[in-house]
C-alpha cells in the first residue's frame, strides 16, 4: 500500500513539474493556429529557450534575463517560419520541421560548453495554507512563479480569445482571411504577430524546462515535448482549458513513469519511457473526431494545400 500511496504522490508532482513546460509550448501553438497558422517549428523554439535561457542565467546571474533570453530566441525562430510561410509561400509543415532541425543544430552548438552545468536557477514558492493540503498542495502549489503563471495565463487566454476585440480577430482570421480582411483588419500582421507570441510562449517553455525544472542543459533535453505541444492542441480542440488538462495530463505520465521505476516495476523501461507518449497518442484517437469539428476553418485550407 504504501508503494501506491509513492506512486500516486509522485504522479501528481510530476503532473506539474514536467507539464509546465509543455503548457507553454501548446498556449503558443494554440494561438499559432487559432490564427490558421501550424508551427511545426515549435520544438525547435523550445530547444532555442531552454539553451538560451540558460547561457543568459549563466553569464549574467540573473534568472530574469534568461527567462527574457528565452522568449526572444524561440520568437526569433518562429519568425523565421513566419516569413517563409506568408511572405514566401513555402509548405508550413516541412518549414516546420526543418527550423525544428535549424533549432536543434544551433543549440547543440552554442550550449556545447554549458553541458552539464548546473544553476540556481527558479527556486520553489509556497503558497500559504494551500500548499498544506496532503498529496495536492505540494504537487500545486510548491511551484516556481513560472508555473503560477501558467495555471493563471489559461483562463486568461480563453477571456482574451472569446471576449477581446484582438482575441475576436486572431479567431477570424483563422476562420477566413477574406472575410476577417473584408472586415477591416490586416490578417497577415495579425498572424504574425501570433506566430511571434506562439514562439515567444514556446521559448518560454523551454526556458522553464533549463531554469526551473532541471536546473541544467543537455543538448536536445526537450525530447519532443514541442511535437507533443502540437498534439495537446488537437487534444485541447482549440482551447486553453482544456490544454491546461492535457499538459498535466502528459505531465503525469511522465511522472507515474518515473514512479514505477522507482518501485522496480515489473515492467521494461524502454516501454515506459514510451508511456507518456503513448497515452497521449492513445486520447488524441479518441478526440479526434471532435476535434476535427473544433478546428478552425482556415486551418483546415492549410493541411489540405500541404497535403
């Protein structure tokens, strides 16, 4: 019993530490293609927050800057991707990917020196009475102020989306450029600006995993958690909350995989190393007709033309 009450207990912290991060990444490719856009580039801008965060906490001491640096190197590569797609009509999903590559290539070398190396980095903030309550409250709400932000940034983002004049015109833009340019706004501004802010959020993430999470860089230390932020999306059919569900959902897995290592499960750990991936491939089934619904029209005109 006792090995349950451990399993249990680390799956919900694990549900958090690890889901953070992830959360970030899918709020900005969220409103990547609420703006009828896809990055598959946000792994890359990922690895770009995580790498740059940390060199900036390194050389300059201040988390602060790193988290900034973050934001700024997964933005730049985004933009990138926002150029070649609208400017000059390249396939979004092959550009994607291949700024994933990009990405990947630049952090392997600029952080070749900071392998390893540890920091200070977010230290943990308890919240008062709330982080009392058994099992919960230390997995909720012992958290670096990164992850406070991320539990407030969801519901904030569904208010900015169904209530805001920008948050109406990201949606309509999405829906229909014509009618949303018809309607007065300029809807590739609009979507760049999304695919910047999209990889700004995804940097963060990635500057959350280095800074606040593991304290530490390793090339490619993001094992896909962009891709998987792509999917959570899909998951999420397109809104914050329900992507709130699905990186704490993902990051669960991860914990409860770490957990029945620790027990010495019966189990091989290639194949739990595989779970958390397979869980979510395995509740994207079973939305995915839902989902298909829920995505934004002019989403759909994208994935048939690079199809």
């Amino acid at each position: 019993m006792s090995d349950v009450w451990l399993v249990l207990g680390g799956t919900l912290t694990g549900a958090v530490g690890p889901g953070i991060s992830v959360l970030y990444a899918t709020y900005g490719e969220l409103i990547t293609e609420r703006a009828g856009r896809i990055n598959l580039g946000i792994e890359g801008s990922m690895l770009l927050g995580a790498c740059f965060g940390f060199i900036a906490t390194v050389e300059t001491g201040s988390v602060t800057v790193g988290i900034f640096a973050g934001m700024i190197g997964g933005s730049a590569l985004s933009l990138i991707l926002a150029y070649l797609v609208i400017y000059r009509n390249t396939n979004q999903l092959a550009t994607g990917f291949a700024l994933t590559l990009f990405g990947a290539g630049i952090t392997a070398y600029a952080g070749r020196s900071y392998v390893d190396s540890t920091i200070g980095g977010l230290n943990p903030i308890s919240i008062p009475f709330l982080s009392e309550i058994p099992k919960l409250g230390s997995a909720l709400f012992e958290q670096d102020i990164l992850a406070y932000t991320a539990y407030a940034l969801g519901p904030l983002l569904f208010w900015g989306l169904h209530y805001t004049r920008t948050g109406l015109s990201l949606k309509a833009v999405g829906e229909s450029i014509s009618v949303a340019y018809a309607a007065g706004r300029n809807p590739y501004v609009i979507q760049i600006a999304a695919i910047a802010m999209g990889g700004a959020l995804a940097g963060l993430g990635g500057a959350q995993l280095s800074l606040g999470f593991t304290h530490t860089w390793s090339e490619g230390m993001t094992v896909g958690r962009g891709f998987v932020a792509v999917g959570l999306v899909i998951f999420a059919m397109w809104s914050p909350l329900r992507a709130m569900v699905g990186a704490f959902l993902f990051g669960g897995a991860i914990g409860l995989q770490l957990q029945l290592q620790t027990v010495g499960a019966p189990v091989s750990p290639f194949i739990l190393d595989m779970l958390p991936y397979l869980i979510i491939i395995f509740v994207m089934a079973l939305w995915s007709r839902a989902a298909a619904r829920a995505m934004p029209e002019g989403l759909k005109g994208v994935l048939k033309a690079t199809t």
